[in-house]
C-alpha cells in the first residue's frame, strides 16, 4: 500500500541502524548526530544514572505537537520508528514535507528512560513506573518530561508505549498489533472537547489500518488514573493519545509493528497539520474494539499429562518472558497455564491430540517452569520464538 503524501515506500526511510528489540542511548548517539545539521536537538536533562535525555525540535507551525517514547524503557519499537519519521521530515527537498513543517512545530523525546532501556526494563533505576509518577514527580526522569511540557505547550502530545502479546483486539482471535487510548480527564469519563480531539485523530490513524490489518486494532479501558501522564496531560486540556505497539504474526523483534507505528505517526501529523480536527467522530473511536487478554504465546491444545487414564486431557499455555542477554533480548518459553483454554488463542498452536505431554528431559510439564522443548508423543517440538 502506497502511503499518502509519502514519494517512496517505506523501505527507503527505515532507519536500518536501529533494530530488534534492545535499543539504549548508544544506539541513538551517531543518528543524533547526524540529525542536528537539520533540527535543534538539546540536552535538557540527566536520567538517575545521569545518562543524557534528549529534545528534538522540528518544524515553525503554529500547531505543537509533543511525543516521548521509552517512557518504559523495554517497549523501544516506537523509537525505532521515531528515527524512521525523522528520516522522512529530513527530505527537505519534499515541496510536501515543507509544507507540513510550516504547519506544525514537533518537539521530540525519542528516549525518556535511557536508564531503563539499557536495563530493559520498564521501570527507571530507582525502580518507578515513570507512567505512575505525573503527579508526585518523584524522578528526574518524569520532571524533565513536565518541564518540556510546560515550556513547548503542545496542542497535541503522543504517549508512545508497546503492549505485550497477550491482547486481543475485542473478543476476537485477532491480536490488537496496535492499540490506542483517548484517556479519561476525569474520574466520570466524560467524553469532553479535549478527549473528542484526541479520538478523532485515532478514527483517523484506524481508518488507514484497517487498510493493512483489519480487525487487529484495539482501545484501552479509559479507567482515570491521575497518576498516568496522559491522565494528567487531558486534564490540562491538552488532547493526549497513546499509541501502543502490539504484536503481529510471528514479529517478535517487531519490524512489521514499527512499520505500522510508523505509518500512524504520519497519518496523525498530516492531519493534524492540515486538517481542521473537530471532534465530532467520538462514536467512530467507541466502536473500535477494547483490548481484551485472550492470547498465549504457545497454546498445546488437547494434552495428557499423566499416564493415569483417568486424568483428563486439558491445554498448555506458553507465555515468552523477554530476558536481556548481552546485547540481545531472548524469549524464554516459561509454562503460564495448564487449564481448559478454550476461550483463549495462542499465536502459535501445536495439537497434542491427546498424547502424552512431557519436558523435553521426559519430565511431567508444570506451571512456572522455563522450558524450550516439550516432547509429544515422544516427538520433541520446540517452543523458541522463530526470528525471521
């Protein structure tokens, strides 16, 4: 699919230094670099570690937009397409890109928790969700973020995170691969001006989705919490929307996934930037579907587990812990449920058929317990993540 207003495919504005799923601050360093002949970038703050925190500035439109990404600092796939974006609005030879830059002005944190992305983890290095910190602002971290909001004084800000492989989009065998919330400003959740804007942004980044992926997107519960950041950012009037990258096939090192953020990035800039967002598609952003948990990484479908005839056939579920290992993030295949798991999906499935179910050391299988291989019938099956 060809994407508006863009000249090229994607391929050709993939930032290829940045990939998989580790991504700190070393791996930023030569591409901000490269980017400040064209866009102000400042150091305008230290993580707990005293790791820099980054600010890009873009664009002279009276219209501000405001992103951060790695609040968290293991869901990176939003900063691998950060750098993706900014290789498109550094095509200043683009009469379009020009003129999309005249209309907005974007300020960029492409990496809020550099602490937690060399860690990969989703908290900082004292251990706080920086995304339940907005009111205390306990961190350095989660102050740097309300001080560049307050000093650019966005129109629109962009809560950039990634989902586990557990959601579905609605009741539905289909992952939520992207996820979207307007949140709540306040405890009733009323659907205000500032929330209306926001969804029709996201009515808008769906529309082109369900071009490519129809069915798998999805809205989170708009539950309030003043302690989250979008929470606090609505009640401030400021349209906040979360983006979250979910899972997709068999991408685990999410590349599709970046691909699709990235196409959501310049859809919602381009209307923001050239259209008059009025807020009247608010049953449009209801009908998309809530995320609900009904995934597994592996289900083993109709497995024996003991010799004795008696005992009943039941399903294995197998859920990925995702484990830094040098300079490469693992999925270790770890027993989650054994149960009736009929109302669940597992983006891959193996069937037992009733045949007796062990470890790969001939083991009886157990909740909890990390394994690669289980064998079927004697037949052994591996439960690693294939990396394309």
């Amino acid at each position: 699919m060809k994407i508006e207003h863009l000249k090229l495919p994607y391929h050709h504005y993939c930032e290829p230094s940045l990939s998989g799923r580790y991504i700190n601050l070393d791996h930023l360093s030569m591409l901000l670099n490269r980017h400040r002949s064209q866009f102000e970038i400042t150091v305008v703050g230290q993580s707990v570690l005293n790791e820099d925190i980054h600010f890009i500035t873009l664009g002279s439109g009276k219209t501000k937009i405001l992103m951060w990404s790695q609040m968290h600092g293991n869901e990176s796939t939003t900063t691998k397409a950060i750098f993706d974006l900014l290789n498109v609005l550094s095509d200043r030879d683009s009469k379009f890109v020009r003129e999309l830059l005249e209309n907005v002005t974007i300020g960029i944190l492409p990496m809020l928790n550099p602490d937690g992305a060399r860690a990969y983890s989703r908290v900082n290095a004292n251990q706080v969700d920086l995304n339940r910190d907005a009111q205390a602002l306990t961190q350095p971290e989660s102050k740097v973020l309300r001080i560049c909001f307050d000093a650019f004084k966005p129109n629109y800000c962009f809560n950039l995170h990634g989902q586990r492989t557990i959601f579905s989009a609605g009741a539905t065998n289909k992952s939520a691969t992207l996820s979207f919330l307007s949140p709540a400003q306040d405890e009733p959740c009323t659907i205000t001006e500032t929330r209306r804007r926001a969804m029709d942004v996201i009515v808008r980044m769906n529309d082109v989705l369900q071009r490519l992926i129809p069915g798998q997107i999805g809205t989170y519960d708009d539950a309030f919490n003043m302690n989250c950041v979008g929470d606090t950012f609505q009640t401030l009037h400021v349209p906040t929307i979360l983006f979250e990258a979910g899972h997709y096939a068999n991408d685990y090192q999410r590349e599709e996934v970046r691909r699709l953020i990235f196409i959501s990035l310049w859809t919602a800039i381009v209307h923001i930037a050239l259209e008059d967002i009025q807020g009247i598609h608010a049953a449009a952003y209801e009908a998309i579907p809530r995320n609900e948990k009904l995934f597994y990484d592996v289900i083993i479908r109709n497995a024996k587990l003991s010799d004795d005839e008696t005992f009943p056939n039941c399903d294995i579920g197998v859920q990925y812990q995702e484990r830094l290992d040098g300079n490469q993030v693992r999925f270790i295949p770890k027993i989650e449920k054994i149960s009736d798991l009929s109302q669940f999906y597992g983006h891959k499935e193996f069937d037992a058929k009733g045949a007796l179910v062990k470890s790969e050391n001939n083991e009886a299988i157990k909740e909890g317990i990390e394994i690669d291989f289980v064998n079927i019938d004697h037949n052994k099956y591996p439960l690693n993540v294939e990396i394309n």
